[in-house]
C-alpha cells in the first residue's frame, strides 16, 4: 500500500511538472490547470507515459484519432499532421498530448454536471465520453482514481 502510494505521488508529480510547463505556456480561452491535466492522465491511464497505442487509444492520455482530429491534429516539431503516425507521435508524448486536451476542453467545455461552473470535473467528463456526451456519469475506478487525485494535488 505505502509503496502504491509512492508510486503514485512520484507519477504524478513528474505529471504535474509537465504539465506546469505546459501551462505556462498556453493562452487558450478555457484554461486547464496543471493539476486537471494531471489527475486526467492519472485517471485515464496512471498517467504511464510509455504506454504507447493499444487499440484505437494512445499515450498518458488515451486518446483516440477523433479526438486528436477534433483537437486541431497537433504535432510534435511542427510536423505535417498528414504525416504517417503523426497522431501517435504527438499523443504519446506527454506535451503535445496535454496541449490536444486542451484544445479538446477549448472546443467541447460545458457544465456536463450542471453545478454551475465549467471546471475540471466537467472536463474529465469530456475526456471521457466526448464533448456530446458528457452528461454520462464516470465509471466508478475512472471516477475514484480522479477524485483522489483531486483530493491530494488539487
Ligand atoms: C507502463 O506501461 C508499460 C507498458 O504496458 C508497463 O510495462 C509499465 O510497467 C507501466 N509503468 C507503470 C509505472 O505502471
């Protein structure tokens, strides 16, 4: 327990580092805090950078095609999206991915539990079921995983 804990603070904090990077250097509308993105990845994967593609999802993040598609196909070092595994490329990779999920939470973000304010927990909604349907509830381990998170960085 003690060292799934460990293993858990130091993911995330190299998570959070990342993503503090990243944060600073956005200028989007809507923004996504470093700790949001975090407890995402945290959610959606333990937020294991070297997970790769399996399936129709890659990266930290788990992120599909569409949803790379829908978030302006960002790439790594200026790239041509049209380019063979440019999509993987960039939602493998820790940056690149945070920077499609916010353009994602840019796109789609609402108040998917209609609380009156749109915030992280409409976001890992979003990142869950889509833009569309994100009045979903979360599954029960996606939705334990996030709030602890939530509860210890946020
Ligand atoms: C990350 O995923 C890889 C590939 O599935 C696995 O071998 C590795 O143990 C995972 N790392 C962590 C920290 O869970």
């Amino acid at each position: 327990m003690f060292q799934k804990m460990s293993t858990f603070v130091g993911v995330s904090l190299c998570v959070l580092t990342f993503a503090g990077i990243y944060a600073q250097e956005t200028k989007s509308g809507i923004s996504v805090s470093k700790v949001c993105l975090g407890c995402i990845c945290e959610a959606a994967s333990g937020c294991n950078t070297t997970l790769g593609c399996d399936g129709d999802v890659c990266g930290p993040f788990r992120i599909t095609w569409a949803y790379w598609a829908d978030a302006g196909k960002l790439t790594l070092n200026n790239e041509a999206p049209t380019n063979d595994g440019a999509y993987a490329r960039c939602v493998n990779d820790p940056f690149c991915a945070s920077r499609a999920v916010e353009n994602y939470m840019n796109k789609f973000g609402q108040d998917c539990n209609r609380d009156g304010a749109v915030n992280c927990d409409d976001f890992v909604r979003i990142h869950r079921h889509g833009g569309n349907a994100c009045s979903n509830p979360l599954d029960t381990k996606y939705e334990n995983v996030y709030k602890v998170c939530m509860q210890t960085f946020g």
